[in-house]
C-alpha cells in the first residue's frame, strides 16, 4: 500500500487534482496496488482554514507519506498579506521542511503538439531536456535578506532590498550528482548553466561541478551563461540533454522552455530529497486563478506528474510508461484542451480529456 498525502491550493487546483486522483485510481485497479489519499490544505486554502498557509497538520501529512502530490499556490487576493502569509511561502516551506533540493523538470516535446509550440516544428521536434534545477538554496533562501532603511550621502532615508545568492560547496555537489546520475540514463551530456562571468557564487558552482564530474567520466561536461543559454533554448533546444542549474534560473528558464512543449499546461516535475523524506510531484505551471473552476485548465502536466511518482517514489515504470502512451494516444486522436487547441482538434473540457486518457489505461 502507498499513502499519497494530496496538497490542495488554490486557484486551478482541485481540478487538476481531481484528474490526477482519477488516473492514481485507474492505476490502482490496472496494477492491484492499494492507494491510500491524505487530503491537506495548503497555500491560500490552508490559510483561509487555520491562518497559516503550511500547517503542522499539512507538514505532517506530507512527512507520513509514501509520495506527495501538489496541485498550485497563489491567488492574487493574498498579495497584500504578510510575506511569511502568502500561499509562495508554504511551497518553499514544504520544499525545505521535505529536503527537496533536487527538482527534475524535464521538456519533452510531443510530435502532435508540434504546431502549439512557438518555434518553427524542425526546431522543435524531438527536444528532450531535462532540467535539474537545485531547490533549497539560492537566493530564495540566502540569508540575509530584506527590505531596510539606510541614509544617502546626502542624508535622505530611502529603502533598500536584498536577498543573497548562495550556495555551499555540499549544497553543490549534491545537486550536481543529481545531474550526472540523470545524465547517465539519457544522452550522457550535463551542461551546467550558471553567471560565472560575473557571480562569484558561479564559480564555486563551476569549480564543484567540474570536481563532481570526475566521477562519471563517460558524461560530457559544458559551460553556459544563463542569459545565452536562454537564447540558446529558442534557437537551438536540440543540443542540450540534462541542463544543471541553480534554484533562480531553473525557475526561470524552466518556464521559458516549456514554451518550447507547446504549454505551460504541458509540464510535469518531481522535487527529490536524500530519500529519506518523501519526494514532491507536481505541474509547473501556477494556480491560473483566471481560469480556476471553469472546467478548462489542461490536466496533463499534474498527469505526468504522477507518472513520475510512480517513477521515482514507487519504483513502478510499467504503470509510469501506461500514463504516458494514454496521454500521447489522446493527443494523436486529437483530444485537446484549450491551451493546446488547434482548428481541427476536438475541444475538451478538463474532465472530458482526463477520462479520455484514463480509459486508455489499460
Ligand atoms: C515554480 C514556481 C515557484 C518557484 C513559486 C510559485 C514560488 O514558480 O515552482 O517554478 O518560484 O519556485
Ligand atoms: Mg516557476
């Protein structure tokens, strides 16, 4: 039996959660695996229910767990609370109290959503990256951090803000094992993306991850600044296989090389510690308060999301590979929601596609 403790958020979340519960079910039966859910709020939901947005209760749930399962955080109503209030604070919360400091996005194109990507279809045909983006350190974490008072030369008050990049050479090597490890199942390339030209903070990245990789001699290691490596993914995505890099430019080129996936919509992650907590899964893309509740957020990123758990927390690739050829045969016979809709294609709802895909399981 597997205890998945569910996190719900805001915005898009019950939804996408719904479908993924449908498919955990539907794998359930297929394999005769018993699935057990825990329920817990989180983000601006959990604030609304006890005043904080990562309960003890929610913590709890999640350190009991087998695998965790996340919806989305955020809605625009909470962005005058207190920082320590707001729905983001309980997603880095979770990530730190878990130890998830090793977050795979992979970005792999399917051949049928060729024409909703942005880049020309030879371009972006067969991409296949992954993206190991460190989690727990960074400037999201660093210390100090704030926004303080200090005097100008000419004796004004004014306000200053800062936050610190930082990164400790274990922190590093973690990350970077992380990388290599993915590297050796897949095409055997890491190309570590940092700002060494200018960032201190770089060069300790390059230096680990050079050390590191003495390890596997058999991977190929580069270098890339992140500003050409963001242009590197538009212009040419194909050359890169896993993409090491730390927790704010993973968050940013993540998002920018989902483009490249045709949405958003389209991305799943899972969030690894040591292995002695239980691993995170969950879509990138945000809580889309704009379209919560209106039966038309795309399922299929929290989808994929659980085939990665069954993955990386369950040991399971038969039931992992059934997800996805369910998902890619719905998108060959054009089932599409919004966001990847094309003339031509068959409209669906949320729902429509995620019973759809979960028939396909078999
Ligand atoms: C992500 C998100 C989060 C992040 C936000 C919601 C805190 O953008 O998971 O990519 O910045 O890590
Ligand atoms: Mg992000």
């Amino acid at each position: 039996m597997y205890n998945i403790a569910v996190l719900t958020g805001d915005g898009v979340s019950a939804e996408i959660l719904q479908s993924a519960v449908k498919v955990l079910d539907k794998i359930s039966s297929v394999y005769n695996l018993k699935l057990k859910y825990n329920y817990v709020p989180i983000g601006g939901r959990a604030y609304e229910e006890t005043g904080l947005p990562l309960p003890d209760k929610t913590v709890d749930a999640c350190l009991n767990s087998d695998a965790v399962l996340l919806g989305s955080v955020g809605d625009w109503k909470y962005d005058t609370l207190a920082p320590e209030l707001r729905p983001e604070k309980a997603l880095l919360g979770i990530r730190k109290k878990l130890n998830l400091f090793a977050n795979l996005r992979p970005v792999k194109v399917f051949d049928e959503l060729l024409h909703a990507s942005p880049l020309k279809p030879e371009t972006a045909q067969n991409v296949d990256i992954m993206i190991v983006r460190e989690l727990t350190g960074d400037v999201y974490f660093g210390e100090p951090r704030g926004i303080e008072t200090k005097k100008t030369l000419d004796g004004r008050e004014i306000k200053v803000g800062f936050n610190n990049m930082i990164y400790d050479e274990d922190e590093i090597r973690r990350i970077a094992h992380v990388a290599f490890m993915s590297a050796k199942k897949r095409k055997k390339r890491v190309c570590c993306v940092d700002k060494a030209n200018v960032l201190d903070v770089s060069r300790l990245f390059r230096e680990i991850t050079k050390d590191v990789s003495e390890n596997y001699p058999d991977i190929e290691l580069s270098y890339m600044y992140v500003d050409n490596c963001a242009m590197q993914l538009i212009q040419n995505p194909k050359q890169f296989d896993v993409i090491l890099t730390g927790n704010i430019f993973g968050d940013i080129l993540s998002d920018e090389a989902s483009t490249i996936a045709g949405s958003l919509g389209m991305l799943p992650s899972a969030s690894m510690s040591d292995g002695k907590t239980p691993f995170m899964y969950e879509p990138i893309h945000g809580s889309a308060p704009d379209i919560a509740g209106k039966n038309v957020v795309n399922p299929i990123a929290t989808i994929l999301s659980v085939a990665m758990m069954f993955e990386y927390s369950f040991d399971k690739k038969l039931a992992s590979d059934n997800i996805i050829r369910a998902v890619k045969e719905t998108l060959k016979e054009g089932y599409r929601t919004k966001d990847i809709y094309h003339k031509g294609d068959e409209l669906c709802s949320t729902s429509r596609i995620t019973d759809i895909i979960t028939d396909k399981i078999v």
